[in-house]
C-alpha cells in the first residue's frame, strides 16, 4: 500500500494553510514581538505603526475579549504581554493589515519601552534561584543510598544536551474565517486541534460549538505543533471576531525560528556503580530541563525524561529527579522523543565514562544489562522485553566482529582519518504519559454508491498515518482502498480530539476506526444473513464480496450496501477508544503507564577528518521491533527520518542563545541542519518480526519517535573516533558534537564552560 499522498505531494498539489484559497476580504496578521528577553513595559507605543497604509487594526492585550491566556497545563502563559516580557520575541502586538507584507511593515513601527530585568538562560541557575515550573519529580526503585557499598565501580559525571529546532518545513499558521452567528472556523497548522479550538475559545470567549478547527495535513510537525500551534490560531480569531472579516497569519521562517520553543537544553547530573561483573547496580541521575520562560508541555515532557532515564537497561536501584527550570528563553515544547531522549543520552554517557575507566568496551556493560521480560521499570511497570533479540539479531545480521575489525584495520592504516562506532539500544514507551489523553475517536459513514469516508482525531503531518487509518477501513471491508476517503480532520466532526503526538495517532484513532468499521459490517452481514438465509456467522467480506462458508456469493458489496440502507440499517458509526490496562498514580510514581513499549537496537559507524574535524557517517544498521508493520515503506520512512533528525540533534544542530536570551541561531544559515550530503551513507533496517498479541493497531508498533533515538549512537560513535586519533583526548559529554568540538576534542581543548562546571561539581564530590 502506497502512502495514498504520495502522487498529490509529488505534483506539488496536496493542500496545506497556504494552499487554501482565500476568500475576498482576507486580512493578514503579524505578530511584534518583543526585543528584549526580561522586562517590565514602560511604554508602548503602536500609533505610528496604525498610521501605516493598509493596516486596519494593530491589537493588544486589552483588545482580548476573553481571557489572555493560552497555557495548556498549566495557565501561566498570556497571548499578548501585558506588563512583563519574559522572553524574546514573545508576542505584544499583533497587526492586521490588507496584504502580508504591509503588516509586516508596520511591525517595524511598533515602539517598546522596556525596563530590563536579569535574564537567566541556564536552567541549573534557575534551579538554584528556586525558579521552578512544577515542583521536582523523583522516580525512585530499590534503594541507592545502600547499594552503593555493594559496587566495585562508581562514577560520576555531566551530561548536556543542547535543544533543537523543530524546522517543520511548513512554518507555523492560522486562518480564521467568520461565520454566521459569531462562529469561526479557523484553518489551523496543528497537531491538536481540540487545544487549538480551545484556546481560540478562550481568548475570544466564544463557546468551543462556536469554533471550528479543521485541518487537511501539515508539512511536519514534530512536536513542534502540538502545544505551540494555539498563538497564531487565537490571535486571527480574536482578530477575526472583533473584525468580522477573515485573518490569516502564516509566519515567515525567522519569525517562526524566534518566536517557538523547541526542544528542551538538559544539563544533567550522573552517578553510577557496577559490580564486578558490569552489572549496573545503581544509577542517579539529576535532570535540569531548560523550560523556558512558562510551561508549555515542559512537565510533561519532564516526567518522559524521568520514564526514560534507564533507556533499554535494568537497574535495581535507581534515583532519577527532575526539575522543570524557568528560563527566560522561548517555552520549549514537544519534540519527537518528547525527554525520552535527554534522559537517555545520560544513561549512555554513564555506561561509556564506566566503560572507558574501566577499560572495557561499552558495549559489554549495554549488553550485560539489558532489561529482560519479568524485569521492572523505575516507574513499576513490568517490561515485555525485545532488547536482547533487537540486539543478539543485530550482532548476527550485520556481523559486528567484521566491522570491528574494519575499523581497525582502518585506523590501523590511516592517520589523519579515523572511524568509531557505537551501539545504540532504545526502549520507548507507547501512550501518552498522561493516561487521559490516550483515547480516540472515528466516524464512518458508507455511502450508498458504496465508497467510504473515515473522518478521525489523527492530523496528516507527513508520517502517514491516513494511510494507515485507511488500510484499516479498506481491510475490515475488504475494500479496494480506492473506495475508502480519509477526511479532514474538524473538531465538529471529531471532537475532543488528543493531539496528535506520543507516536500513538495511528493505534489510537486507528483502533477506533476499527471499531466502527467492524460495527458496521455486523450490521450489515446481519442485514445479508437474513437475506441469504445464512447463519451470520458463516458470513465475511472478501474482495468486495458477500462470502458465505468462505465461499463468494452473488452479493457483491455494492449490493450489501443498498440492501442494508432499503432495511433502513444505519450505515454510520462514531466508535471511541480509550487504551485498556494503562494506569499510573503520580503520587506513588508507579504504575502501567505503557501499552507496550518499542526497541530496537543500532549500529553506527561514522568517519572523521582528523585534520578539519568534519565527519560522515559511514552506516547506520539496526535491528528494529516493528510487532507486525501494516505498511512497511510508511514504517522504513519513518526510521530513516528519525535517524536522520537525531543525528542532527548530536552533531550539527547547534542553538545559539547569547546570555541576554537572544537567538543567534535563527536562520538557516547560521542553524545548520542535516541535508542529502550529511545523512549516513547506508541505512540498514532488519525487522525484529514479533507475533506476541500487543496493544498497537494490527500488532503494528507505532514507530514515530523510537528510531530518533538511534541517533544517540551517532556522539558516541564520533567519541570513539576521537579516541581512536588522540586515546587522551578529554572530551565532555555534550552535544551537538559540531565539527567545531571534534576538532577541538582531537588536540585535547574542550568546552570551558563544560570543563569549568564539571571540575566544580567534582569539587562538590
Ligand atoms: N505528548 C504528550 C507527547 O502530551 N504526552 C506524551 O506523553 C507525549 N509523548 C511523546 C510525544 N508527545
Ligand atoms: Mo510529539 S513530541 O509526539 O508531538
């Protein structure tokens, strides 16, 4: 099954915001945002910018008919400053003009006083100046304090990873069009709608049946659109109800690069101990997430960082605390991995620092203490295990003694090139954390021609999942999948929707057009039982035929279908599904919050140039759980492109915030991202086949964030190429590990800011 885009993406006609035709009338927004990163507003003064031509209305704060609020956990963010401005770029204004570029225009005009206040971008000086969005959280199992006289081996260590931008190629954007009765329907790039509508709702004080959000696809998403989507959307409706005339604003790529949040920065404290056997015996660890200046979806994101601290491994006694730390940056939000894989860079640059003092490799500690069946998370859960077939698979199939001796044979034979290769195993947690939020809903409808139509809460943002939701419809009906319609996604025909995100869209809005289909069809097979005088249960579809016994009779589907409406039998259902068996209980910090987790285990090998510090990667091999993949091609897609944004994330996407909070990094000359020529020069994918029943759709494990994290291995395998060229080199666990901080690493120098904070907290013990 193709992905049923492919054609319209490939002839440049599939439809995003900007495609949309605008109705005569359109006014176009843009939002001013503020220069400075902390202050308290003196003045403002937007005069000169409402006597620009063509601007008809430049809005505040005190325009806002409902509330300036826009906070989705926790209401701590206002849409439009009021007297404070707590990062740069965060909205003040925002101008409504006739075209684009004159409300940009008038932007320039727009005149702040501002007195500033200290700003603080490190999230652990935030921690220190009691600065918290949510109080820390702390993920305990066994007891370290004691197991500690029980290891042979403890060390301690920093571990830092930087953000990332987010970069979905279509920026973030709105159009809000007026209806009758103070209604709006509102054209949205979003992965949830239903946050959306009702922030809309909420800062316009409309009523959410008043407010319609409706999505076709998005050019990527990422995360980046799960929370992050709301601003644009509420400004053009406040705009839209106060000026009854359709607003659009699509922001331009620096805007868009400014004003979001985008992974959360971790800078993190490990310690670890191993016995003599390199069995891990207890691990701490201490997260400070770089939160920005409100919430957002940062505890959230915290609380996966903590779920994820122990990646694929077992380890009796764990400390993982967390702190969610106010910055004054833009709110960071929702990223692909979602702290899964902040957490997990620290578990891996434990195990290395382990491994290299010890002096053994560090894929004898990952392999010894990889979690089994039986065992139990930090967070209670009992694991279903796939780690050591995801591994023992990978070892085999890509015959890792040979590309061990490939690399030293290499390195043996070159001097100024050096190769290093690491292992990555991943385990990834399937549900949204937050047990409410894994539910979904789907209406169906057969038409009396006999085509289908699946409206569910899933947004289309590229990674397929409308042509999974399809295969589902096609398959119960035994379909030609060219009778099946995806729809858009409208909160007035789902409602309530989860975003889209927690690489759960598919299992869950899937699951439930499942079970509409399947309503359906028994009421249709009973319709034709009675017809046919055949017991119902004799009865399947097959082929687009009625078959009785399994045998195909002249009831063909088109003819099912009429006799089913003439019986006046409904040929629509609205099915729900809520994720059975998951639970977890924050007091305790324990519970079942997984359907089921994903693992996969990878092999990375990269090549540096020791003269330059530039690098490639050589491979990417890897061993990965897809249960029983329903589209392999969509499933293969997915890896390569979280490979490939992790990769990114490690090595080469550096953010730049200068100490007054003001992004450096914000255009795509100076963010470099990875293009055709820095992906790895091989991507092997090898299914790990399991038949084991599960939660997923079809048995088809979800597979939106997991392959992400392989990129992990791809600092590590840079590590060992340093090592490889200068087995002294110092290097910090921190990334991006940028050309810039390979070559330093390979003469010795390394970060001082790393080093400074590092010698210090050694100075602590
Ligand atoms: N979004 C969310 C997510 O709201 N909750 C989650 O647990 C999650 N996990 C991954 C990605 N997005
Ligand atoms: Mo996401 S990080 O699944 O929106």
């Amino acid at each position: 099954m193709k992905n049923i885009d492919s054609a319209t993406h490939t002839r440049g006609e599939s439809v995003y915001l900007d495609d949309i035709p605008l109705l005569q009338g359109t006014l176009f927004g843009a939002a001013f945002g503020s220069p400075v990163a902390h202050g308290t507003i003196k003045s403002l003064d937007i005069e000169a910018a409402k006597q620009m031509p063509r601007v008809v209305k430049v809005f505040t704060y005190r325009d806002i008919t409902g509330e300036n609020q826009i906070g989705g956990i926790i209401p701590d963010e206002v849409l439009l400053a009021e007297h404070e401005v707590d990062f740069c770029g965060m909205p003040v204004a925002f101008v409504v003009a006739e075209t684009e570029d004159a409300a940009r225009a008038a932007i320039k005009k727009i005149k702040v006083e501002i007195d500033l206040l200290p700003v603080i971008t490190d999230p652990r000086e935030a921690q220190q100046k009691g600065e918290l969005i949510v109080p820390p959280r702390t993920f305990l199992l066994g007891d370290t304090d004691s197991a500690w006289s029980g290891c042979c081996y403890i060390f301690e260590g920093i571990a830092e990873t930087n953000g990332q931008e987010h970069l979905y190629i279509e920026t973030q954007g709105a159009y809000a069009i007026p209806q009758e009765n103070n209604g709006i329907k509102i054209y949205s790039s979003t992965q949830s709608p239903r946050a959306t509508q009702q922030a809309s709702c909420k800062v316009t004080g409309l009523a959410m049946h008043q407010v319609e959000v409706d999505v076709t696809r998005l050019g990527g998403g990422f995360g980046g659109k799960e929370d992050q989507a709301n601003a644009w959307a509420a400004m053009c409706a406040l705009a839209t109800h106060i000026l009854k005339r359709p607003v659009k604003y699509s922001l331009n790529r620096m805007e868009d690069m400014a004003m979001t949040g985008k992974r959360h920065a971790y800078s993190s404290d490990f310690k670890i101990g191993l016995n003599k056997e390199l069995k891990i015996i207890a691990y701490e660890a201490s997260f400070f997430q770089n939160a920005g200046a409100a919430a957002d979806l940062s505890p959230a994101v915290l609380e996966r960082t903590l779920f994820h601290c122990t990646n694929s491994y077992f380890i009796p006694n764990v400390k993982a605390r967390a702190y969610s730390c106010r910055t004054h940056l833009p709110p960071n939000t929702a990223f692909r991995g979602f702290g899964g894989p902040q957490g997990m860079f620290v578990i891996e640059s434990a195990i290395v620092k382990a491994a290299e003092n010890i002096g053994v490799d560090a894929a004898v500690i990952q392999k010894t203490n990889l979690i089994i069946s039986g065992d139990e998370f930090p967070y209670g859960q009992t694991a279903v295990s796939e780690a050591n077939h995801c591994w023992e698979k990978a070892m085999l199939m890509y015959d890792i003694d040979s590309i061990k001796n490939e690399i030293s044979f290499f390195n043996d034979n070159n001097k100024l090139f050096k190769k290093g290769m690491a292992l990555m195993p991943v385990c990834f947690g399937i549900s949204f954390t937050n047990t409410m939020m894994n539910q979904g809903r789907a209406l169906v409808h057969v038409f009396t021609d006999g085509s289908v139509s699946v409206a569910t809460g899933a947004i289309e943002m590229g990674q397929g999942v409308n042509t999974k939701i399809l295969q589902v419809a096609a398959q119960v009906f035994s379909l030609d999948p060219e009778k099946v319609k995806l729809q858009t996604t409208s909160t007035h025909k789902i409602a309530n929707t989860s975003p889209s995100a927690a690489s759960a869209t598919a299992d869950l809005n899937g699951k439930a057009t499942l079970m509409a289909c399947n309503a359906i069809k028994q009421r249709m097979l009973a319709v034709a039982s009675e017809a046919l005088n055949a017991d119902v249960s004799s009865l399947t579809l097959k082929d687009e035929h009625v078959c009785i016994d399994g045998e195909r009779c002249e009831w063909t589907w088109q003819r099912l279908v009429m006799a089913a409406f003439l019986k006046r039998v409904s040929l629509s259902e609205h099915a729900h599904y809520a994720t059975p068996e998951i639970y977890f209980d924050k007091l305790k910090e324990k519970g079942h919050p997984f359907a089921y987790h994903v693992y996969g285990t990878a092999i990375v090998t990269a090549t540096i140039d020791c003269l330059r510090g530039i690098y490639e990667f050589d491979s990417v091999k890897l061993v990965h759980d897809f249960g029983t993949s329903m589209n392999a091609a969509i499933d293969i897609g997915q890896i390569e492109g979280g490979i490939v944004q992790g990769i990114g994330w490690m090595t080469m996407e550096e953010l730049m915030f200068d100490k007054e909070g003001r992004l450096r990094s914000n255009t795509l000359s100076s963010y470099k991202v990875p293009d055709i020529y820095s992906v790895p020069k091989r991507i092997d994918i090898e299914a790990l086949k399991t038949e084991q029943d599960n939660l997923a759709i079809f048995r088809s494990k979800a597979v939106g964030e997991p392959p992400l994290m392989y990129g992990i291995g791809a600092y590590f395998a840079l590590r060992n190429a340093i090592k490889a060229f200068n087995p002294q080199a110092d290097i910090a666990f921190a990334a991006p590990m940028t050309p810039e901080r390979t070559l330093m690493a390979l003469y010795g120098l390394r970060d001082k800011e790393v080093w400074e904070r590092e010698k210090e907290v050694s100075h602590h013990g």
